[in-house]
C-alpha cells in the first residue's frame, strides 16, 4: 500500500503526464487547423469556394474546442 508522500509523488507524475499529453493533443490541433487553412487556400484558389468554406469552419471549430480564438474575417480574406 502507498503512503502519503508516494501516493503524491504518484499523483503528480500522473498530472504531469496528462498535462503533457493536453500539450501535445493542442499542439497537433493548431497544427491540423493551420493545414485546413492552407487546403482551404488552395481550394479557392480553384474556385470551390464552398468546401474551401467549410475547411475553414472545421479549422476554427477545432480552434474554439482546444480553446483558442478563431481565424477573424479578416484573416480569412
């Protein structure tokens, strides 16, 4: 059985490793957000402005999830 001061020391490990984790699922999702963008980029520059569109939604849905600002209208221009 685990004491207190080893039950902490456990206890943290497991914080850290999950904040970690957190950091890392983050960091992938700027970086599949930051890829639609650039797919929907390259879509209007096609001319299918309508899925170019949802792309960007999709990235700024994924954006607002993992609690970061969404693309403004400006940006998307």
């Amino acid at each position: 059985m685990l004491t207190g001061p080893e039950l902490r020391a456990r206890a943290s490990y497991g914080l850290a490793v999950l904040l970690g984790v957190r950091r890392l699922q983050r960091r992938a999702a700027r970086r599949r957000a930051r890829r639609l963008d650039e797919l929907a980029d390259q879509l209007d520059e096609l001319g299918k402005t309508g899925r170019a569109q949802m792309l960007r939604a999709q990235a700024d849905r994924n954006r607002e999830h993992w609690g970061e600002e969404p693309r403004s209208p400006a940006e998307s221009c």
